[in-house]
C-alpha cells in the first residue's frame, strides 16, 4: 500500500475513534411511566434531561437524572417503572462515557426492577436488555450478547409485531455482532431480515438506520468476495445517508471509509484518496484540529478478537456499525 494512503487510512481510524455521533451511541432512552408531557417538576427534569443528553452534557445529564430519582423516591405516587426508567438512562450516561462497569449496575438494576414490576415480557425490559447487550458488545462478552438481543427481539415481536422497526433494530445489531465474530451467512441473514422490515416502513425516520444496515451487509459481501454487491450496497447507504444528513455531514464517513477501502482493495488508489481526503476533511471539520488525539468513542473496534489473521488489510478495515 502506498504511503500517501497508508498515512490518510491511519489518520482515518484516528479521527472516526474520537468522534460521538447519534447513530453510534446505540442506546435507548426510557420515559417514565408519568409521561414526557405532564406539567410540573418531574416533566420539566425530564425534558431537561433528554436535551442534556442529546447535547452530550453528561456531567448535568447525570446530576438531574440523579435529580428525578430523588423525586421519584419522595413521591407518594411514584412507580417503579418511573425509578427503572432513570435508572436505565444513568445506565446510558454512563455508557457513553465509557464507564461500562458503572452502566452495567444501573442497567441491571433496571432491569430487575421493571421484571418484577411488569413482567419478564414487557417492552421496557426489552429495551433494558438491547442496552445491556450493546454494553456486553462493546466489553467482548458476545455470547451474553447475542442471549440477551435474542431476549429483547423476542420480547419486541410479541408485543409490537415481526415486521416492527424495534424488531429491525435489534436484528442490525445481531448482524454487526456476528458480522464482528465473521459468521458470516448469520450476519447475513439478520441484516436482510432487518433490511426487508426498514424498506417496508421506509421514511425520514428509518432511512439513516435503513443506510447503517446497507452498510454491514455490503461489509458482509465485502469478506465473501462479492465485490460486485458490495459496492452497489455501499453507494446506497451512501447515497441515502447524503440526502438525509447532507453531503459533508460527518455521520456519512463510515460508509465513506468503506467505500475507499473497497477501492484500495480493487486496485483504485486514486479514487480511494479521494474518498478519504474528503472523510478525514469533514470529521476534522466536526471535531477540531485536535480532534484526532480524542478519547476513544462509540464507533465499533473492527478489530475484534475473532478476526481472522489471514484477512488482508483492506477487509479487516471495513467497518460494521451497531445502533
């Protein structure tokens, strides 16, 4: 590989690391059973809380979240599916400050709180359990991954329905976390099924999370040599990924990385420069000139433990996404 496009990969890898980006951060935020909209104190801390989030403020996120619980705690009508609710969204604060240990007690206690409240098939304990199997991706701990989004999805299809979007949520994940371990016509299958479920209920809500799993599948082609498919998946997420974010928005650089690794790896260096340029440009752009050297963010390690060492260079830099 040449050194021009060995020093933009690496600077790449770097840049796209430090970045925190919506899709990324893969969790799922809990509403308490009194409702976002409710006049007074607890609804006002709520909405509170949701943008402090958004805004990635976590240190105030977490003090009025801490807030809410103390409420909560007071309130004589108070229910303990409000208590999992927060508990579950300091689970995410924590998680997103890479506290894992941290986001995995709340997450737990959570979760034992909204079983014995609502029962072991109600749709908040699936999302406590998407959480906690996106924390268990993220520490290496993929078999109780996959136990718990196999918990989740089932729990998801008998409340909502098959071909629910909540159901296509959960199997893009299962994908990105076979596509992690290289079971390959298992990651297939869920990303198509999740794929089918996102083109049925198409539209400005589900087309960037319809882009992230054209993504993985086209990561999925990629390693089984269909080079052909791969890069028509791959300019497909681009191409929706570009109409709802914008063209220089940085949420688009992993599917543009991918795209100039697959053309590293076909021989066109030219295009893959310019393909990179542009990525590293605009994730400079988003984070600083400093932003390089940042800590480590949500966007997945495509280098797991799994990975085969006989991958070539290219192929093991191709990148699944998770939500």
């Amino acid at each position: 590989m040449c050194s021009r496009i060995r020093r933009l990969l690496s600077s790449l890898i770097h840049a796209g690391a430090a970045r925190q980006l919506s899709l990324a951060l893969g969790v799922v935020l809990m509403a308490p059973c009194w409702g976002w909209t409710q006049s007074g104190e607890l609804a006002t801390l709520a909405g509170k809380f949701g943008q402090l989030y958004r805004e990635g403020r976590y240190a105030e996120a977490e003090k009025t979240s801490e807030e809410i619980i103390s409420l909560l705690a007071k309130s004589g009508a108070a229910k303990d599916l409000d208590v999992a609710a927060s508990l579950n969204n300091l689970g995410s604060l924590a998680y997103a400050q890479l506290k894992y240990d941290t986001a995995e007690t709340f997450y737990e206690r959570a979760l034992q709180l909204c079983e014995a409240v609502a029962g072991p098939g109600h749709v908040d304990v699936a999302d406590v359990l998407y959480n906690l199997a996106g924390l268990s991706v993220m520490q290496g701990r993929y078999e109780r991954a996959e136990s718990l989004y196999q918990r989740s999805l089932k729990i998801r299809q008998a409340s909502l329905g098959s071909e629910d979007p909540a159901a296509a949520d959960v199997l893009n994940n299962l994908g990105f976390l076979y596509l992690r371990q290289n079971k390959l016509q298992l990651a297939d299958q869920a990303l198509r099924h999740a794929l089918l479920i996102w083109q049925k209920h198409f539209g400005s809500e589900t087309a960037p999370l319809a882009a992230v799993t054209l993504n993985n599948l086209a990561v999925v082609r990629f390693r089984q040599n269909g080079f052909e498919e791969a890069e028509s998946l791959y300019k497909q997420a681009l191409a929706i990924e570009e109409k709802f974010w914008g063209k220089d928005h940085p949420e688009t650089t992993t599917t543009l990385r991918n795209l100039g690794e697959f053309c590293r790896a076909q021989g066109r260096r030219d295009e893959a420069v310019r393909i990179y340029q542009r990525a590293l440009a605009m994730l400079e752009k988003a984070l600083g000139p400093g932003g390089r050297s940042g800590p480590i963010g949500r966007l997945p390690d495509h280098h797991g433990e799994n990975e085969e060492r006989s991958r070539s260079p290219a192929r093991e830099n191709q990148e699944g996404r998770k939500f």
